[in-house]
C-alpha cells in the first residue's frame, strides 16, 4: 500500500479516532480526476461532494460558504486542482496552510483551521485534511502570557542566585576571584569530549552549557565552614575533617531555596546533584552518601573530577601547586579518588590540548 493509502479509514469504521470539531478528510485522484470524501464530522460535506462532479466545484463552493471572507482566496489558490499538481522536489510532498473558518457563535465570528495536503506522485493522490485548531480566548491567551512572563523572571532569579553565590564564595576567599572561568572551562571541556566519544551517554549542548555554568556553586556548603579550618596550613584533626566533610550535605539543603519553576526543575536538580554529589566516587568510596558507580549523576561525575584537577593544579595553604602532566597522572593513580574510565579518558585527551594548558598554567 501506498503511504496515502495506509493513513485512509473510513467513517464506518467501529473505532473511529477521536477528532476535533470540524474534522475533514478528502482523497483526490489526480490520474482519473476523482475526489472523495473519506470522513467529515458535518455531514454536509459528504452531500456537497455526491452532488459536485468536479472538485475545483466543490472546493469553490466549500470556500465560499465555510471560509472566512478575508482568506477565502488564499485557500481557493492552495486547495486548486492546479496547485495539487504543481511542480514537487520530491516524489512526496507535504504543504500547510491555515485559515480562518465561519464559526455561528456570537462572540466568535470565525474558528482557526488548518489545512494540509500530503501528495504522493508515485500514486497521483492527494490526501487534504482540513481541521479546527484549538481555540484560545482572550483570557486563557493573557493568562499564559502572564505565566510565560512569571516563568522567565523565576529563570532570572535563578541564575541571578548563581552568581550571587559564586561572589560569596570569592568574597569570603573560599575560591580564587578566577575560580569561576577554570572549574566552568575544565567542566565545560570533560562534557565535550565525553559527548564526543560516547553518543551512548545522550549528552546534549544545554545540558553541557548549563552544568559548566552551575559548576563554580558546587562548594557552596564551605560557607557553613569556618575559614580557619579551610586555610589550616597543617593536617586536620579528625573533628576538622567530619566538619569539611558536611559541606555537600549543607551545599545540597542550601540549593532546596533556589527559586523554583516549571521551567528551572532541571536547574534546581543539577543544582542539587552536583552539590551533593561531587565527592562521591565510582568505587564507592566517596561521600556523603558513598554512591557508586552510575548511581552518581552523570553531572556530579564531571564536576568532581574537573574539581578534583582544578585542586591540585592550585597553590592552597596546605600544598604546592601541581604541573598539569602531573596532576593528571595523579588522578589516573587514583590519589583523589576512583572515576569511570570514561572520564578517565577524556581527562587524559583533553588535558594534553594546549588551551587546556594554558588555561591551568
């Protein structure tokens, strides 16, 4: 069967799909210059077309008696004989157009249809479908508007909480004033190129903008730290340890205020998982939770090892600064942690790109 038969059902049909008002199908045989009318929910329809022989009759009567007067002409031109057998690129060819259609309601003079026709040359048929689009009125219209509007301020505030938080941390010396561009750029990097050799992982270009920008608040539990724990230039105690080792926990409670709305619920859950999360590690042996492997979010997978490089390539109280071909090695013998081989991987090609270098030097 041909596509144009494979779509065809007849109203006699037991179950029938469910339509809109104002539903109607015509078949139009190009090669013998038939037309039919498959289904219509007014049954008008079908005793215009037994009664018309000729289809660009009955179109111009249709027009003329259904079509709101302002768009009859554009829809006698698309729905002519002459136009279905216009010159198509391909063998198959599918246009649209919409319409306004005479409604009787008092306060509605005319409904919004759709017209569309599919023509398959291999078969000279031509399938039109003419339906109601749903109708919006002026209230429902203001009030999505209204709610479009609230949905991008609560957006605005969000990112405007990101960047509010970053400059607490760079304010209270928790990280480097240029803290934000290199873990953002390691992160941004990994995702790349994890994107790049594993199509499996279904990584699109958002998701990777998006965690490279939420990438600089994953400490934002270090707030609750106090600063002299943080800057200790010697070993800390076993109570220090237990105290930094809070910080994903409040980091995560913390990003339960951010604002919320339909459209930042992915914000709010990277916001969280990458909070939360960044110092879990595949073998296990992370925490707080001690997830292992792909129990840890994907984006809290990156943002820990982009972390975990971006602290040893630093100077900190507490250590020297590391050569990048060093730090590298380091985290490929596992000295911060177990990660996937996949990230792995990446690490070790993107590390060797001369940006990279750059950027860490």
């Amino acid at each position: 069967k041909s596509i144009m038969q494979q779509k065809v059902f007849h109203p006699a049909q037991t179950e029938a799909p469910c339509l809109e008002p104002l539903y109607i199908i015509l078949k139009v045989d190009l090669q013998h210059k038939k037309y039919d009318c498959v289904y219509s929910q007014d049954h008008a329809i079908y005793e215009e077309v037994e009664k018309t022989r000729s289809y660009d009759t009955f179109i111009n009567r249709y027009v003329t008696k259904y079509v709101y007067e302002p768009d009859q002409r554009k829809v006698k031109q698309f729905l002519s004989s002459e136009s279905l057998r216009e010159k198509m690129p391909g063998r198959c060819m599918e246009r649209q157009l919409f319409y306004r259609r005479v409604d009787a309601h008092p306060f509605h003079p005319y409904v919004r249809v759709k017209a569309i026709k599919h023509i398959d040359e291999r078969e000279h048929t031509v399938m039109i479908t003419l339906h109601q689009e749903q109708s919006v009125s002026p209230s429902v219209l203001k009030m999505k508007q209204e709610l479009d509007k609230k949905e991008e301020t609560i957006t605005r505030q969000f990112w405007d909480t990101i960047s509010l938080l970053s400059t607490v941390l760079e304010h209270n010396q928790l990280k480097e004033a240029d803290y934000q561009d290199q873990i953002g750029y390691y992160t941004k990097q990994i995702y790349c190129q994890l994107q790049q050799e594993y199509p499996e992982y279904g990584i699109t270009d958002k998701e990777i903008n998006v965690i490279a920008q939420l990438a600089p608040i994953h400490d934002i539990g270090k707030i609750r730290v106090p600063i002299e724990i943080l800057n200790k230039n010697g070993k800390l105690t076993e109570e220090e340890w237990s105290i930094i080792r809070e910080h994903p926990l409040v980091g995560a409670e913390m990003t339960k205020w951010f604002p919320k709305g339909s459209e930042t619920k992915q914000l709010n859950q990277y916001s969280y998982e990458i909070c939360r999360y960044h110092h879990e590690r595949y073998d296990g042996f992370g925490y707080p939770d001690g997830l292992k492997g792909e129990e840890i979010p994907l984006c809290a997978q990156v943002v820990g090892l982009a972390d975990a490089y971006d602290a040893l390539v630093c100077v900190r109280p507490y250590k020297r600064k590391i050569s990048p071909k060093e730090a590298v090695e380091m985290i490929l013998d596992g000295a911060c942690g177990a990660f996937s081989e996949p990230l792995l991987r990446c690490l070790q090609t993107v590390s060797t790109k001369s940006e990279w270098i750059k950027k860490t030097v």
